[in-house]
C-alpha cells in the first residue's frame, strides 16, 4: 500500500477516539492503532512513524495488505441519491 493514504488516515485520529486496525503481510492478527497523538514520515520510501499514548509504532507502508476503521455513520447527513425511493421520475405516454 502507499504511504500517501495511510498518513491521510492517521493524520485525521489525531486526537481523536478513532481506532484503525491493519494487516501486515506475512501475519494473521491485525495491529490495532489508536489514541495517535502524531505521525511522521521517515527517510526510507514506505517509513511512517505513530506516536500513541500507550506506544511508538514504526512500519512500511509496503507491507500492509489490509486497513479497516469503524464507519462513524452519525457523520453522513442524508442517504445516497442512488437509495431514496420517494423521488421517482415517471413518465406517460
């Protein structure tokens, strides 16, 4: 995976109570990451660092198969337009 949207990803838990659970190729237990209080890119090409409460996380970015987050559904306003029945355009012929 590139390093561009995971950092996006961590920048925005900054401070926040958001978790982001992540696969590194090779492994079966996802590494969970949370309370982040700061990310940094490191000289190598993949190198992020993550500074939690609890630890400081070193990784590739090129070795993470899979990320996933809890979706915050409080956060979406309106349902999709693809899935609201009450408009619906009918014509006659």
């Amino acid at each position: 995976m590139e390093r561009g949207p995971i950092l996006s990803i961590l920048q925005e838990m900054k401070g926040t109570e958001k978790e982001l659970d992540m696969i590194l190729w090779g492994e079966d237990n996802p590494i969970e990451i949370r309370n982040v209080l700061d990310v940094e890119t490191l000289r190598s090409a993949n190198g992020i660092r993550v500074t939690t409460k609890q630890n400081y996380i070193w990784f590739d970015a090129s070795h993470v198969s899979a990320m996933w987050q809890a979706r915050d559904d409080q956060a979406v306003d309106e349902t999709p337009v693809a899935d609201r029945t009450a408009s619906r355009i009918t014509t006659s012929l």
